[in-house]
C-alpha cells in the first residue's frame, strides 16, 4: 500500500535510494521538499511507535520495509496485532 502512495507522488525511486542528491541550490531544494514529503507519507501510513527516529525517507522506508518483511512470522504476526 505504502509503495502505491509514494509512486502515485512520485517518490518511490527517491525512498528507494534510485535518485541521487543534486549539486544545485535548486536541486537540492526540490531534493529535499520531496524527502520531507515522502517522510510525512510514510509517518502518516504506520502508527507513531514504529516509526525509527531517521532522518530521510530512505532510510525510514528500508528500515520500515525490513520489520514489515514477511521472513519472522512470529513478529509480523505480532505487528499486525498492533494495528
């Protein structure tokens, strides 16, 4: 679901670590607007205590991507009790 949101706002590549940071002013100033947004994205998809302290969207989004991977079902399991 996330993955749809952040492609329908055309941030997925970015979260993905698939855009590089611009060496213009301006660049880098759209570059990080879209980061911003992509982390608000994200912060309003999950609940507030499994959001790590991070600070981009790709980071936030690997490591949400990492606890929310179906490979421990006994804590995905849990997770999903949470909700």
């Amino acid at each position: 679901m996330m993955d749809l949101i952040l492609t329908r706002n055309k941030l997925l590549d970015l979260v993905q670590g698939n855009v590089k940071e611009p060496t213009d002013d301006v660049g880098k100033e759209k570059y990080k607007e879209n980061d911003i947004i992509a982390i608000s994205l994200i912060v309003d998809g999950v609940k507030y205590n499994f959001i790590p302290y991070i600070s981009t969207s790709k980071k936030m989004y690997n490591a949400l991507s990492k606890l929310f991977t179906i490979k421990n079902i006994g804590q995905v399991a849990s997770l999903k009790n949470e909700r």
